[in-house]
C-alpha cells in the first residue's frame, strides 16, 4: 500500500503568532501554515490572503480585533490556491483583489486545485462546510494597481512569475515593508508544483530591488531588519535552484521522475529537512520540475486523482 502524504498525518494545532512589521502592519503566522498580512489605514484595513476556510479567517479577524476596530475594507489574493483564499468570505471586504492572471487561474483550475488541497491538507479544511464555493475577485490588475487606505498607499504588484504565473505582492512605501505571498518563504519548504522554476530567481531579486526593511513571507516567521531580508530571499533562492538542476540533470540524460526525485533527495535532504512542509512539498516539487526541465512551460492541474497517481510512481 502507499503510505498517505505527509501533510495528511499532520493534525497537530499550531501555535499562532502576530508580529508587527511596521508601523500599523503585522503578519499572522502560525508554524509554516500560510500566513495572513494586515495593514491597517486611515479608515480601514487591507487583508492579505485569506485563509483555507472561514474558521481559520475568524482567527485572523480575532487578532485584528485586538489591535483596531477599524473595518476590513480590502482583501488582496496574492494567487488562486485553495488554502489561501477558501476563508474569504468572512471577512465582508468591499473589494477582493487579484491579478489577472490569477483570476483566470480560478477559472480555469480553482476547483481542481480545491479537491487536491483538500485531499492533501485535511487540517486546514476543518470547518469546510462554510466555504460558500470558489472566490473570485472583484477586482483585478495586470502589472500594478493602488489603493489608498486613507493617507496610507499601498502598491499591489505582479513582479513575475514564481510560485504561480500570477503571484502579487503587496508594497507599503512608508514603512518599507512587503507582503511576498510564496515567492518567499522562511524556513519553511517552497511548494513549486505550480511553480515556475527558470523565471523564479529574477522574481525575487525584483522583490530586493524594493530593499524592504521587513517582509512578511508567505510561510514561516516575519522577517525583520536588512539582513533578515536578505537571508530569506538567498535560502527561497536556494531552494528553488536545489531543487531544479538535480532534475535537469536527470532529464537531460534522459531518467526518469524517480531518479529525478532521488537526485533531489540527495540535494535537498542535507540543507531543507528540517523546514515545514518539506516532506508534503518535495513530491510536486520534483513532478513539476521534471515537467518543466522537459520544456512544459504552463504547469500540468493537479487533481486529487493525479496527486495519487505521481505518488505512486514515485513510491515504485
């Protein structure tokens, strides 16, 4: 029998943190589960990434109740993935804001991608019931767009492909900070199954152009100060480079996705092991590599049925 993923054994609570990142800014983190950012203006309050349900939303509003009562007036989906934007609805934002690209992706693979999360991550979907059916935004862009929360501007930007081909991110200029999404991530695994490996570099040395003085990253610990900054985007860059030209070199000489995730192993093991989700990650990782270092460019939908059908193969 093949033994189950590893993120459907994970049923363990994690502990929740909010930090603040700047001034009225703060990133809801919990363990390398998906993070929340918060910014808060004049007269309202910009959420970014939702949450996989409704239940997981109200503990982010929780915390945002701690520190203003300002009503949430914005929403911005940095991309379509389930567990980032399922819990939307609890917010009752006016606007819900996304890329166009990652607004075409809900149509064209959001459902997919929801019975393939749900599948994989069954902790993060307690409370599904709730989910009203797929989010859509209300609003969307293409390279850049603003929003002025009173006196307070926020940029909302798609820098490149990376994580997804519409991943945004989120700039305050008064207080130097960014909301990454998953092009960044801090010790914790960058899932890339959907990802775009070649273009994923140059993303985020668009993201250090900004020079943010903090970043709140998709997954993992708030990151505070230059050097921290500095930190994560070498180790995501790390990542995604270990993880790519172990499987190219296994592709170029004609192996097979098992040897591909075999090298990987041999590369990533050493430095990424003890990073969240690593385990749940690596297995997309290495199909979509391997897919991608074959010359297929748009990532292959994951459906609950292909999820099982590549861990098979990968088990042998």
């Amino acid at each position: 029998m093949t033994k189950a993923f590893a993120s459907q054994g994970d049923m363990d609570e994690k502990k929740i943190s909010f930090t603040e990142v700047g001034e009225g800014l703060f990133a809801f983190t919990a363990e390398g589960d998906p993070n929340t950012g918060v910014i808060i203006g004049d007269d309202s309050v910009m959420i970014v990434e939702a949450q996989a349900t409704p239940r997981l939303a109200r503990k982010v509003i929780d915390c945002v109740r701690s520190v203003t009562d300002k009503p949430i007036s914005h929403l911005v989906l940095t991309h379509y993935h389930a567990v980032r934007v399922l819990g939307a609805s609890a917010y009752g934002a006016r606007d819900i804001i996304m890329s166009d690209v990652a607004a075409a992706m809900v149509e064209e693979r959001g459902q997919e991608d929801w019975d393939s999360e749900f599948g994989r991550f069954p902790r993060l979907f307690q409370g599904h019931e709730e989910i009203p059916g797929l989010t859509r935004p209300t609003v969307t862009f293409s390279d850049r767009m603003t929003v002025y929360l009173g006196r307070r501007r926020v940029d909302i930007l798609h820098l490149g492909r990376a994580h997804t081909a519409g991943d945004a991110v989120v700039w305050v200029p008064d207080q130097e900070v960014m909301f990454t999404g998953d092009i960044v991530e801090f010790h914790s695994a960058c899932y890339c199954g959907d990802g775009h490996f070649a273009d994923w570099p140059e993303t985020l040395a668009q993201i250090a152009a900004y020079e943010p003085r903090a970043i709140a990253p998709g997954r993992g610990d708030a990151l505070l100060g230059e050097d921290a900054v500095a930190q994560a985007l070498e180790n995501t860059a790390d990542f995604v480079r270990s993880t790519y030209r172990p499987v190219a070199r296994v592709v170029a000489r004609g192996g097979s996705l098992r040897e591909a995730w075999e090298a990987v192993r041999d590369a990533c093991d050493p430095k990424f092991s003890d990073y969240a989700i690593y385990e749940h990650c690596l297995p997309f990782n290495v199909a979509r590599a391997y897919d991608e270092a074959r010359g297929i460019d748009t990532p292959r939908v994951w459906t609950a049925e292909r999820d099982q059908q590549m861990w098979a193969a990968l088990q042998g």
